[in-house]
C-alpha cells in the first residue's frame, strides 16, 4: 500500500509535466546509489519516445481461413439474360512485410468463385460456367490517433468460361436449329462474355471484401485505446512525426518531435510475454519526477495489481479503456503497457480497488 501511495502520488506529478517535456531531451540525475543505470541523459534521449507495437495477434479478428460464400446471379449478358448461383471458396490472411518503412501490413484474400448458370435469349438456351481464381489484397495502415485506415482494395483474377450445352424452349420443333445458332453465336462473343464475367465477378469480390473488412476495423478502432495514450502523453496539439518498422511478426510505431530522424531505431525491449499490442512510454517524456518513480520499481518487472491499478487512475485512464489494458511492467527506461487483444470481461477488472 505504501508503494501505490507513493506511484500515484509521484504519478500525478509525471503526467502533468509530460506533454511539456515531450520532444525536447531532459537531464535527469539519479541519486547517488539509487540505480545509476536508470540515469537519462541527452544521449540517451530517443527520438521516439512513444513507441507502439502490433503483434500479429492483434490483427487475428481480421483473418478467416474457411470462406463458404454463396449468392444468386440474375443478370444479363451481350443480351442474354443468365441466372444461376455463384459460390466463392476462400481464406483471409494478413501478410506483414519485413522491412518496410510505413505502419502497414496486407490483408489477402485469395480463393475461387464458380459460376454456373442458364441463360436465356429467345428460345436458346445457353448452359454454363465460369471459373476465376483470385487474389484481393488491400493495405492497411496504422494511425496513433485515427487507428487503422484501409486502402483502396486491389484484385487479380484470372476467369475461364465454359459453355456446357445448348438447348432450346420450343422442344423438339426447330431445337437443333435453334442450337446451331446459339452455339454459333455464343462462340463468336465468347472472349467479350468471358471478359464481361471476369469484370462483374471482380466488382462483386471486391465489394464483399471491402465490406467485410470495413466492419471490422470499425470494431476494431472503436475498441482500441492506443489514441488515448498518445493524446495523454503527446497532446493532439503537438507537432509531432511518426516513424515504423515492421517485421514478419509485428509492427513497431515512433512517435517524436516534429524533425526526428526519419528511422526508428531505439525500441522497448521485447518481453518474455508478448501483449497483441504494447505502447512502450519512454521515462525522458514524462517530467524529472519520473526517475523517483522508476527508483521505486524493480527492472523488467511486471507490475502488481494494486500499483497497476494506481498509475492508471494517475493517469486519468476511463475506466472501460482501462479494462483493456493488461498488464504494466518497467523495461530499461519504459513503461509497458501490454493490451489484451479479447473483449474485456467487465470494465471493473483494472480499476476496483
């Protein structure tokens, strides 16, 4: 109890004096024998002291590895008018890049869509299918203070047409006439119909999966808490610069003064356990005060519940964004704050006394 006593009050201090000091470094002098290596000086200072990390796991409510997508086709083509029922088997994965420069990854949905229908034009009758094999992909992009923000959607697609047979209406009464035509016309527009198929197929893939994705980073964004952490320790007046790096597991987001250098280099180191998402504070943004605080604490240590619960009332934190945070541990100059990717059970878990 003493120690949450002494975080909360030392914490008030330190929340007050951050959005002063960030962006400009700080000396802070350790007293003589209290964890000389917890001493920041100018040198020390990273350019981004705010850093998020996206694991892999946070982006799984984005992923779906069984598509089994069925709808009808009523529509009409160079004058025929086909109906059917079209089915698109599938699977949705993200694809982080290493690597690359930007806080974004790869959302690819890839699978086939068959096909099958009867057309009809006068008395013909034209059965058949198509079959297009495909690959939607649409980048999305992480924001501290809009969250994720999708791109236009990109498909490559590959259709093949098929014609199963021809028939006719009028039974048996000119039928092998009225078949010879359809089959004759239809082979001469079967590249325009082909590639008629091959666009509405498209149009519609790309709808569906703008859709699907839409409503849930609509979810996602209205859950996450990452905004609230960069308002509290950045302010959303400040000129600030963001910088990222990604690997094949995750994402890491800098935010830093206005003229930081463009890589993000300085990063909280990883932990044994890994949170969906992690915001690591850096001590040099939050006021002089803090290396009285980080004294008090153990290194690469997970924070108690009772002084968890203490420094996110400090920090002002509402109670349901509370409820997503996972845990706090202190990690050579950074605060960890780990985020719990599942829906919070009761808003009351990091907050009740």
């Amino acid at each position: 109890m003493v120690l949450s006593r002494q975080l909360s009050n030392l914490f008030c201090v330190v929340v007050f004096a951050s959005a002063a000091s960030f962006g400009r470094a700080q000396v802070i002098d350790t007293p003589r024998g209290k964890n000389p290596s917890l001493r920041v000086n100018t040198a020390e200072y990273p350019a981004y002291p705010l850093v998020i990390r996206i694991d892999h796991g946070a982006l799984e409510p984005l992923e779906a590895f069984d598509i089994n997508y069925r709808s009808r086709v009523d529509c009409v083509v160079l004058g025929t008018h086909a109906v059917g029922e079209s089915q698109t088997l599938g699977a949705i994965s993200v694809l982080m890049i290493p690597d690359r420069n930007d806080a974004s990854f790869d959302l690819s949905f890839q699978g086939r869509t068959h096909v099958s229908t009867v057309g009809t034009n006068g008395p013909a009758l034209v059965y058949s299918h198509t079959d297009t094999d495909f690959i939607c992909t649409r980048q999305i992009s992480f924001h501290p203070h809009q969250g994720f923000v999708a791109l236009a959607s990109t498909v490559v697609a590959d259709t093949h047409l098929v014609y199963d047979g021809f028939g006719s209406s009028r039974g048996l009464l000119g039928s092998r006439l009225i078949r010879r035509v359809a089959e004759r016309r239809a082979g001469e527009s079967r590249e325009e119909a082909r590639q008629i198929a091959a666009r509405d197929t498209e149009h519609e893939l790309r709808q569906a999966f703008d859709k699907r994705l839409n409503a849930q980073l609509t979810v996602m964004n209205r859950s996450m808490i990452v905004a609230q952490f960069v308002n509290l320790f950045v302010g959303k007046a400040s000129a600030m610069q963001l910088s990222a790096r990604s690997s094949k597991d995750c994402i890491y987001v800098g935010v830093g003064h206005e003229g930081s250098p463009a890589r993000l280099t300085a990063i909280p180191p990883r932990r044994a356990s890994v949170a969906p998402i992690e915001i690591g504070v850096h001590s040099t943004i939050l006021g002089g005060q803090v290396t009285k605080l980080f004294n008090l604490l153990e290194n690469k240590t997970v924070l108690p519940q009772p002084s968890r619960q203490e420094i996110l009332r400090a920090l002002s934190i509402p109670d349901e964004a509370s409820a997503w945070i996972k845990d706090v541990s202190v990690h050579d100059g950074w605060f960890v704050f780990g985020i719990q990717n599942e829906t919070p059970a009761s808003s009351l878990t990091a907050t009740a006394p």
